[in-house]
C-alpha cells in the first residue's frame, strides 16, 4: 500500500492576505521567489508522491497553470539564451501529474478533502495544506509515510505548541508511545487554551484511510460554522487507529504575517546565492537599532 496521491486543498480565500490576494491566489505568494505551494508539491515529490490533487476555487486557475508548460515563455527565453531559467521551468512543469476538483462553496478543510474522493479512490492517502512550510532533511511528508508503512494506519503531523498558540490549531488527546509517536484518542478543532487536551498541535500534514471519507460525510459544521477535517479524523479515531508523530523539523505558519516574513527570511538565508548579502543586510539592520 504506497501513498500515491496528494490532496491539497487550495480553494481558500486569503483573507488574511488581503489585498495581495485580492487577484493572486495566496499560494502563489512567493517566499523569495518561488510560490508557497511549490515548496509543497516538492515535499510530496520527495517523498514519493506521484499525483497531486488540487481542490480549487474561483480565481485559482493560475495554481494548475504554474506546473503545466508555458511554450510560449520558453521560447522567448530560448531566443535570448536563457536555457537555465527554461531549464528550471520545464522542471516545474514535469514534477508530478496535476489533476483538480471544485470545491463550489467554501464550507471548510473538511468537505474540501471530501470533494477529492472520486479522485483519491479506495486507497490511502496524503494531505498537505499550503499554509504550514517545513524545512526537514527527511521531507516531512516522508516521515509520515514511514509510520503509515509500518503501521498501515491513518498518521498526522504534530507540533507542540505553546499554551497561547492552542487556538490556532487541531489539538490532540494521545496516548504517547515512544519519543515522537502517539495514538490519536481525540481531537478538538481550535480550544481555547483552558479546553485544550495537550499542547500537541496538528500541523497540515496527513496520511489517511480512506475510511475517512465516509465519516466526512456525516461531520455536521463545527469551529466556525466549517465542516472540519480534524472532527472527521476524531470519528475515525473512534473506529480505527490514527497516530500523531512529532515530526523532526522546523515548521512555518505562513497564514499568519510573522510567520510569512520568518518562512522568507530562513528560506533567503539558506540560498547559496543570498545568504551572504542577507545576512550582511540583517546585521546592519539590527545594528541600527
Ligand atoms: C487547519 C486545520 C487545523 C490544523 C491547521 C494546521 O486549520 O483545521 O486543525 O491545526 O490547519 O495548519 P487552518 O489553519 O486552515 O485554519
């Protein structure tokens, strides 16, 4: 059983970008210079994903666009000598087969995952939200896809969180196992912090059975009035096991504005051809202060 596809969700409508994201979809917004969701297709590449599955909306069209072939660029580029630029783009355009489904209303992460079944099949699965970027030398993806290997269980990602953070995120009610494993026994979507059950946090990325459609289904709109994937992942937790791993890595919120600066600063800094002058430029920065 090898994970083979990705669900990402992508329909969202940026709000808390706005206006930037009044015409480019908060995907594309770019961290240096290459779209948020690039560094996501490239996590599920790397860690042996070989179909990807946008669930889309209005206005999302250029997302699919920026992994198919753009001829016509190539050319012009072609012409003026640019075959590395070409070279970098027909990468991008042959990384993985791209294949999308409408999400026609935004009724929350749960039903967006839903609208993916006929697609995703009666196999396992992955999901991968475009607002959490993790830098990890075993993709973070990967590492989940080792557990579900040897488990052959649903597993999400977890982060502990501090206590102050809790409302941001799906938290976990586990048993822990080993030093990063633990057995899913409840979830709660966004607690405030004295309602939480840990300080074990969701980050967006999930291996799942496909059972879970069937329990998406009958999730009734939860935390802001959405139907929420974390309440489908509760109900199957009632059913069949799901693990939590703490995963190894360094993770950035890139739906929120500090955590967008941060993901582009650490991204700039481990650019070869940037981290010098970058850090040169913090530096006077800092010491202006
Ligand atoms: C979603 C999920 C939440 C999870 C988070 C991770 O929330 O609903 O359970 O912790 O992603 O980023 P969102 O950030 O889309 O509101």
């Amino acid at each position: 059983m090898k994970i083979k596809k990705a669900v990402i969700p992508v329909a969202g409508l940026g709000t808390r970008f706005l206006p930037a994201t009044k015409t480019v979809p908060k995907e594309l917004l770019p961290i240096v210079d290459i779209p948020a969701i690039q560094y996501v297709v490239q996590e599920a590449v790397d860690s042996g994903i070989s179909e990807v599955i946008f669930v889309t909306g209005r206005g999302k069209d250029s997302i699919e666009d920026h992994f198919d072939e753009a001829p016509e660029l190539e050319q012009v580029l072609e012409g003026r000598g640019q075959t590395e630029t070409v070279k970098n783009l027909r990468r991008i355009a042959e990384m993985i087969e791209v294949v999308s489904v409408r999400q026609k209303r935004p009724l929350g992460l749960g039903h967006a995952v839903l609208c993916a079944r006929d697609l995703v099949g009666d196999e396992p699965f992955a999901v991968l939200l475009s607002d959490d970027l993790i830098e990890a030398s075993v993709p973070c993806m990967q590492q989940l896809v080792e557990i579900f290997e040897e488990k052959k269980e649903s597993v999400i990602a977890l982060r502990r969180v501090p206590e102050q953070e809790v409302q941001k995120y799906g938290i976990v009610q586990g048993k822990q196992l080993s030093d990063r494993l633990y057995e899913v026994e409840d979830m709660v979507e966004k607690p405030r912090p004295q309602e939480a059950p840990s300080r074990m946090a969701i980050i967006g990325r999930y291996i799942l059975r496909p059972e879970i459609f069937s329990f998406l289904e009958k999730v009734t709109p939860g935390k802001g009035g959405e139907i929420q994937l974390t309440d489908g992942i509760s109900k199957l937790s009632r059913e069949k096991k799901v693990y939590g791993y703490e995963f190894e890595g360094e993770h950035y919120d890139i739906g929120d504005k500090l955590g967008f600066v941060r993901a582009t600063v650490a991204y700039a800094l481990k650019r070869t051809d940037l981290k010098e002058q970058v850090r040169e430029y913090l530096r006077t920065v800092i010491g202006e202060k």
